[in-house]
C-alpha cells in the first residue's frame, strides 16, 4: 500500500506531537495520519479537523467555552438537532481526509460537490501500475429491478472468467500507457530516440479502475449527507466499502452526533403524508388500498418493506 519512505512519514507524523489551545478529541488523535485499508490497495486516512460534539454544541449555544452543561445535556441538544435538521451547528466541524480509490468510485464520490477536492494530477505524473478487481462473489449479473445495481453472484466459473478479463484489459492498458510515455515500469526511457505522448493524451488509454488519490475536506453535516447515502445498502458495495471505514472514524470524532446521526437518519424512515395516511388507517384498524390512497407501486414496495406486519391489513 505505501512504500518504505511514505511509512516512514507516516510514522514520523504519527509520533510528532504539537502543544494547542483548541479543543481536540483524544480517541480521534490516535486515528490520525493511519491508514484504513479499503478493497486491497485502497485506503482511507483522516488528516486533520477541527471541532467535534463540543464545538456542535457550543455553536449551537453560541457561549464562550464549554459551559457548564452536563454531558446528558449536550446529547440532548444533539439529538434535537439532528431530529429537526438544524444543520448549521454541524457545518462547524470539519474534517480533511486522504482517500485512495479507484477512479469509478472517485467519479461517484465527487458528484457530491459540497467539500472541496484536489486529486492526484495524471496530466502531471505517471499514475501507478495499481488495479482494483472485485472478489470472485461481488461480480454479480444485472439486477432486473435496478437498472444501476447488481442482482445475484455469478457462478464460480464465470465470476473467474470476469476477472481474468479484467486483469488481461488492465495489463494491456498499462503496457500502452507506458508504451505511450516511452518507459518502463521505474521509469526508465524505453527508446531515447522516440517521442514521448503527453501525459495528459497517454492517460485515456487507461480503464477506471486504476487507483487515483485526493484529499477531501468537508463540513461535518455534508459528510453525514455523503454518509446517509453511500454508507446504505443501496449504494455500490465499491464506495460503501469506503464510507464504511469514514463512518468508523466519525464515530471516535464525534461519538453523540454519530449516535443521533445513526437513529435519526441512517436507521429511520421518511413517510409520504400519503404513506402516513394509509398507516394510521392501517392503525385504526381500516383495510387499506395503498394505490387508491395515494402511493406509487414502488412506494407501496417500498413501505411493505419497511413494515411487513401492515401486509394483512391491506387489500
């Protein structure tokens, strides 16, 4: 994942320490500079940030300190927040992440245009001979009800045969990438004599699932936004695998915003005032028609999913 030198910066910054006046948060210090490994050779690493819960909590008091509320108090104030979508309190805390990834998955990630991005330049450097290939189980057939999803694993057999053309393509792309660029693998001139294709013409050759970096800074609130759809089921497992690991961190960040984050968005449910309806008539004991009251197929789905237990009392 790093070489020898990059460890080593790592670990020298892991080890320095600096003298502050701004609150900080020793369970998230310890995270810091640490890379968390992502689909192989991918990672995640937390490098800076700024605030946390007390920083939320002091914004939305606008005091000058800590105050003297206690701890219950401030998860109160949290969770009050977070239930009524009070955002600007949680814009007050930021974080600033490194991120390797494939491009596809940076291409998804970057549609999320509320934290400011700079990525890996392949205009101005070699990008590295490093690929991601999805386990024999992730490669599945396309679903039948989701026209961007996946639907069951493939057998064995064909799942084997996906990846080696997977591997073959990104070879032979690589080999005329450098080919392009007239050099070898360490960088070395292939042919002195012949001309080397810009950097920003050779990259085209390459698939989108070569590796790319960035750094990415962002408000705690987008952050959780970013989080409340690519960290659920419906998202790609690709970039879930990713906001999987983010959500670890901002559970050492922030602990109470991501306990109120987790029950207030990423586990509850957002009813239709038609869908409402239909269940308090399910409640009072009516038989119901979803449609005839107001819900598309996909919403009546969608709400018989959530809670079988109405099935019976619906017609």
């Amino acid at each position: 994942m790093f070489s020898t030198d990059q460890k080593s910066e790592i670990d020298a910054a892991r080890a320095a320490w600096s003298q502050t006046r701004r609150d900080t948060v020793p369970a998230v210090e310890e995270a810091l500079y640490q890379p968390e490994p992502v689909l192989g050779s991918g990672f995640v690493r937390l490098i800076d940030y700024m605030g946390g819960d007390a920083a939320i909590v002091q914004g939305a008091r606008v005091s000058y300190g800590k105050g003297t509320r206690s701890i219950s108090d401030d998860r109160g104030l949290i969770r009050y927040l977070m239930r009524n979508r009070h955002t600007s309190p949680f814009e007050l805390a930021v974080a600033k992440f490194h991120v390797r990834a494939p491009i596809f998955v940076t291409r998804q990630w970057f549609r999320h245009r509320t934290a400011s991005i700079n990525e890996y330049s392949a205009r101005y450097s070699v990008l590295e001979k490093e690929f991601y290939f999805p386990r024999a189980e992730d490669i599945a057939r396309q679903s039948a009800s989701n026209k961007q999803g996946r639907g069951e694993s493939l057998p064995p057999d064909a799942a084997e045969h996906v990846l080696a053309l997977l591997r073959e393509d990104a070879s032979r792309c690589y080999d005329h990438y450098l080919e392009m660029l007239n050099q070898d693998e360490a960088g070395n001139a292939i042919d002195p004599g012949r001309p080397v294709v810009a950097r920003e013409l050779a990259r085209m050759t390459l698939p989108v699932n070569v590796m790319t970096q960035f750094y990415w800074q962002i408000n705690l609130w987008n952050l959780l936004h970013f989080l409340r759809l690519r960290a659920d089921a419906h998202a790609q497992y690709e970039i879930r695998a990713y906001a999987d690991a983010i959500l670890g961190l901002v559970e050492r960040w922030v602990p109470q915003t991501f306990e109120a984050f987790r029950d207030y968005m990423q586990e509850a449910a957002l009813l239709s005032g038609p869908a409402l309806r239909a269940l308090r008539g399910v409640l009072a004991g009516e038989q119901v028609d979803l449609q005839a009251a107001g819900l598309s197929k996909r919403e009546a789905a969608e709400l018989l999913a959530l809670l079988p237990e109405i099935g019976p009392r619906l017609r």
